[in-house]
C-alpha cells in the first residue's frame, strides 16, 4: 500500500486476546496498516477467570489511553497476605501506596472484561478483528509472508506476529522446531461467587498455602469473591462432576472459609493446566515473531503475563517503527525484551514451587517464608517500577 508515496507496512497480528489488540493499536499508531485475525468466531467476553494488570503493564497501556479503561473496570489491590493452612498469617505486603509510588495499583479485572474493553478500543481506532480467522499455513518469503487461514481464505503482509498464547498456531507454523511447553504439576480451578462475613476485608489478595493445595482470594468493593486454586495434578485425571468434591477433600485442613466459598460458587471455572515456555531459542524467523505467551508462557504466580504482553507489544511496535528491516527489528526487540521476561519468569518459577510441598517442606516452608517476604516484595516493587517510553527511538 502506497502512502503519500511512501511505503506503508503491513502487519499480521494472530490472536485478539490479550496482546495482540494491544500491539496492533501501537503499529496503527506508528503508521502501519493492521489485520487483527481471531481464531474464535465471537469476542470471548465471559471467557476465562481473572487476573491482574501491574503498575508497569498500566504503564505500558498509558500512551494508548486503556490504563484508565483498565482501572475503571477493575478493582484496585492494596495488600496481599499470606496464611499457613491453619490459619496463622506469614506476613504480606502493604501495597496501599502504589498509586502514589508507581502511578497505578494492581489492578484485579475480569479476563472476558478486559477483552471487551480491548476489542472496543480496536474498534475506535479502526481496527476490525476479523473472528473465524483460524491460521493453516505460512508462506514466508525474502519479501512478505502469505498467511493462508483454515476458513481458505488469504492474504499477504510484509510480516507476522503471533499473539495467539500458550499452545500459539503461529509458533507450530512459523516456528516449527520451537520446543513445546512444560506442564508445570499444576492445575488451576477458578470461581466467583458472592458470600458474606468472610474475614478479610475487600481489596486484598489472601493468600493461603494449604495443607495439601494453594488457594487464593480477592473480594472486591462490590461485595463479589474471586478466587483460584492451585493444586498437584495430572491434565484430565478428574472429571467436572467430580471437581468440588475433590477441592473440598483437598482443603478440608485449611481455613473453613475456603471450603464455604467452593461450596457456595454457583459454576466452578477449569481445570486448566500451568504450563511454562521458557527454552524458546529464538522469539522469531525470518518475518514471523512471537509475543507474550505465545513466545514466553510463564506461571501466574508472579502476576505479570498480562503486563509481559503489554510491555512486549509496545516495544515490539517501537522496533518496528524504527529498524526498517523486519528480522532485524525481531532480533532487536528479542535483545530488548529477552532479560526482563527471563527475571521476572524466574521470579515465577520460585513462587509456583512454594505453592505445592510435602509435609518437610511445608514445615520448612512456613518458618522461612516471614523472613523472605520482605525481600519478595521489594522485588516485586523492582518489577512495578519498570518504565517504557514509545517515543524513544531504538538504536
């Protein structure tokens, strides 16, 4: 497409999640032209349980406008405490003075929330997620990459970003050696449910390391419970029917609220695995890249995939706008982005193997962990004070 007699670049974007709206809204505002393909056929807006966007994924939104859509959806987080499965709190982190440190507060928001308020975005600036747009093949050449989908449509660009998550279509075509993920051990299970006289008070993050499985909970000023489940286990081994009684058995020496807000969520969400992708030797090929989960999936225990995704997609589109050779500009934001993600993925990596021990371990567990709670909140103040300027130019 020619511009004002200029070349105008052409960007391919899979997956209309979490990052992929993000980054096209970047490359639209750095003068590309943007197909935004969906494998789904519909906006997955009651998809998925929640999770949290940080100080710095706010930052990374900032330029485009959506912190404030963020913030104004989601319910802000001013503490996170710890308990042992009896009860006896371990310590935690008094996060009530983000706003003012950072900018911004964690910020706990419906995942089918969020992709609403990102698809209304697109759609403001003109973007149009194209649904049923489900990849089948990738032609790259010196020049573009035809990209053909499963519906037998095609249509060429001069690059592609696979924004497409864990199990990422683009990866298996783009990069097909890439290693796969790692089942971590963990199943997650979610819920929301609304239960009165619980004993914490709304806005904070309790954090339970049950007997047998990790169990946390968030109650927003509305009067709404949202909570999770981590546990051992292997993929399929229990069937939905059998879901509640099973996190029933496996917190019955845990704290009775727990128990009271599994049996009271009218519709249990999962289970899903954890998985890693932390070994990718490269995040791209030629004229095809990865970003976010799809080049780097990590445990939510560090609650930073979403803001990961938002930081990759600004840099990403930075790149781009200022390397005018595409693999090129891949293998810039590779060495940009690369150090960032592979700490805070270790950080990840640390807090998930806490959440499920034998007994020594959780005797071990329990002692230690009030001595390193101030050291991990100081690295997670390290992580939320992470800054990006679009208007930087890459070297």
């Amino acid at each position: 497409m020619h511009v004002g007699g200029m070349t105008k670049r052409t960007a391919v974007i899979a997956g209309a999640g979490v990052g992929g709206p993000v980054l096209a809204l970047w490359l639209r505002k750095a003068g590309f032209e943007v197909r935004l393909l969906e494998g789904r056929g519909a906006p997955a807006l009651v998809e998925g349980a929640f999770l949290g966007v940080s100080p710095n994924g706010l930052q990374a939104l900032s330029g485009l406008g959506l912190d404030r859509d963020v913030t104004s959806r989601g319910h802000a987080c001013r503490a996170f405490e710890f308990q042992s499965h009896t009860g006896r709190s371990l310590g935690g982190f008094d996060r009530s003075g983000d706003a003012t440190t950072f900018g911004w507060s964690l910020t706990m928001i419906r995942r089918g929330d969020l992709h609403g308020l990102l698809g209304e975005a697109c759609e403001r600036a003109g973007v149009a997620i194209e649904y049923g747009k489900r990849l089948s093949r990738l032609v790259p050449s010196p020049a573009d990459v035809e990209v053909f989908c499963e519906d037998g449509t095609s249509l060429r660009a001069d690059f592609v970003v696979g924004c497409d998550g864990l199990r990422s279509t683009t990866r298996a075509l783009g990069l097909p050696d890439a290693p796969p993920p790692t089942f971590s051990g963990l199943l997650d299970v979610g819920g929301f449910v609304r239960t009165p006289d619980l004993p914490f008070e709304p806005g904070i993050n309790v954090m339970v390391f049950g007997e047998r499985a990790f169990f946390g909970a968030f109650s927003t000023p509305t009067g709404e419970t949202w909570w999770f489940h981590n546990g051992s286990g292997q993929l399929g081994a229990v069937e939905n029917q059998a879901l509640r009684p099973r996190l029933l058995e496996l917190h019955q020496h845990d704290p009775a609220w727990v128990r009271e807000l599994i049996s009271a969520t009218p519709t249990l969400l999962g289970p899903w695995g954890l998985f890693e992708l932390d070994a990718m030797p490269s995040w791209s090929r030629g004229r095809v890249c990865l970003m976010g989960d799809a080049a780097h999936a990590m445990s939510p225990s560090a609650g930073q995939g979403a803001s990961m995704a938002f930081e990759d997609a600004l840099v990403l589109a930075q790149c781009l706008r200022d390397v005018s050779d595409v693999p090129t500009a891949f293998q810039s934001f590779e060495r940009l982005r690369r150090p960032r993600v592979d700490q805070i993925m270790k950080a990840a990596r640390q807090n998930s193997n806490r959440k499920a021990p034998g007994p020594v371990g959780r005797w071990v567990r329990d002692r230690v962990l009030p001595l390193v709670l101030p050291f991990a909140g100081k690295g997670q103040s390290r992580a939320y004070s992470h800054r990006l300027d679009f208007e930087q130019r890459v070297g």
